[in-house]
C-alpha cells in the first residue's frame, strides 16, 4: 500500500472515531442541562404555592407543591417508547432515557427532580436532600 493510501486510511478512520466520540457518549450533564431547560416554573396564587412544568422531547410531567409539604405530580405524557421518559423513584421524578433514544449514553445517564421545590439535580442523594421552596 503507498505512503498516501495508508495516511488518506489513517485520516478518514480518524475522522471516524472522532465524530463517533463527539456524538456516542451523552452524560449525565447533558440530561441535567436538557431537563433544566425544559422546565418553567410560577408561583400560583392563594397561598405559598408552586407549579413547574417539564418538557424533554415528548415527555411532559408537571409538579405543584402545595402547602404543607404536600405535592402532585402530573405525568402528562410518559412513554418508555420515547426518546425519555420519567418514574417516581426514591421520592423525586427520575428522567430516564426510553427504547426510542438512540442509546448513546454513559449509564448514569438520569436527571432527578424534587417535587419539593421543582429543582432538577445530577444525583440522587442531592435531590432526595433537597427542601422546599
């Protein structure tokens, strides 16, 4: 093989692994910032009251902390068929990565809301730790 065959191989195998490394891997960060610019939240009226909402791709959850420390949580489209979907896990709202995301992710690839006050957190531990508005 000449010198340029095998420097021309050379380039495109590594422009190969380059643009598979800039695209094969989204981390926990990338859904941590995803999640938190899908997110709006509002104070409601009548009394110390808050509704956020969430939208990531096609899944939609919304959370209204209500005095008392009470809580809803709105899952208002949630399939593992999509690109993300979300669960109730250990007290917050876990966004996990549903069958329809092209699964290129590290494997702690989850973004954790707390319904306490809306906030979205990179862990567990944190968001189970948060507290309210």
């Amino acid at each position: 093989m000449s010198s340029s065959r095998l420097s021309l191989s050379f380039v495109v195998c590594a422009l190969s692994v380059s643009a598979w490394a800039q695209t094969a891997l989204a981390t926990r960060e990338d859904l941590f910032r995803l999640v938190v610019s899908g997110s709006t939240c509002r104070q409601l009226p009548h009394g110390n009251r808050t509704l956020c909402e969430y939208k990531v791709g096609k899944l939609e959850f919304a959370l209204r902390n209500e005095e008392n420390g009470i809580y809803n949580i709105a899952f208002r489209h949630s399939d593992q068929q999509d690109d993300f979907y979300a669960v109730h896990y250990g007290g917050c709202v876990a966004v996990v990565p549903g069958l329809g995301h092209p699964r290129n992710y590290e494997a702690e690839y989850v973004a954790y809301v707390a319904p306490q006050n809306g906030r979205v957190y990179r862990d567990l531990t944190q968001c189970k730790a948060a507290e309210g508005p």
